[in-house]
C-alpha cells in the first residue's frame, strides 16, 4: 500500500491550511492510531513553519517549497525541500532547552519534531537545495 504524493507551494505561511489539506490524501485509507496521525500533521507544521520563517525568511514570498509524503503500512515520510542557508539541526537540538524548561514563545518547533519523529534530519542535497527530513513509525 505505498503512496506518495508532492506539493509546490509559495513560502507563505498562511499557506499552512492548504498544506494540510493536500497531506490529508495520505491518510487514505485512514491510519487505525488518530495518535500517530496527529503526530504526523504536528511534525508536518512544525517543518514547514520553520521552513517558511527561518530557512526562507530573507527569501521571496515567491520563493518555492516543494513537500512530499510518502506512506508504506509501516510509516509517513515526509521531505521539505527549502534554499537559504545551511544548517546544523544536530547542533540546534543540542543548544535548545528541554522542552519542559523552555518557557520562550518561540524555539521550540525543533523540540516537537524531534519528539514526535522517529527520525529527523536536514541535509543538503544539491547546491542551494536543503531537505528537512521526517519518518514516523506506526
């Protein structure tokens, strides 16, 4: 039962509620945990807020963010391909505060993926082409 499907869309934040619409054609037939697709769309949010307000944020509103997803009966990967400039999320994850003692309004997103995800990477794969990374397991 794998699936995948793509999406091209503007770095515009207020484009969030059209990605989650798209996303919800992978979960068809729908995943029997409601957990493990929340953490799913969480992880999902999470990676394309980041994308758009720090990976993008001295980019074009134009700029494009290319998404898929891919789903096997045993997990959802999902790959955000942004430009901009490189980045250690290893590191990041290390200077962050746990999540129970960041009190910050902002900061945390990385946290939330970490958790939720089984796995979670970011890694160049072309010349100005970065891939955010995200696998659950169900």
């Amino acid at each position: 039962m794998d699936k995948q499907i793509s999406l091209k869309i503007t770095t515009d934040i207020t484009n969030l509620p059209d990605v989650l619409s798209w996303f919800e054609q992978i979960n068809q037939p729908p995943i029997a945990r409601q957990e493990i697709w929340w953490k799913c769309q969480t992880i999902l949010i999470e990676g394309f807020t980041n994308i758009v307000e720090h990976a993008h944020k001295t980019l074009s509103e134009e700029t494009p963010i290319n998404i898929e997803a891919f789903r096997s009966d045993k997990f959802i990967e999902i790959r955000i391909f942004s430009q901009g400039e490189p980045f250690n999320i290893e590191q990041k994850l290390q200077e962050i505060a746990e999540f129970e003692e960041n009190h910050q309004e902002r900061g945390r997103g990385l946290k939330i993926m970490s958790i939720l995800a089984d796995k979670l990477s970011y890694e160049q794969v072309s010349e100005n082409c970065y891939c955010l990374f995200m696998s659950k397991t169900y």
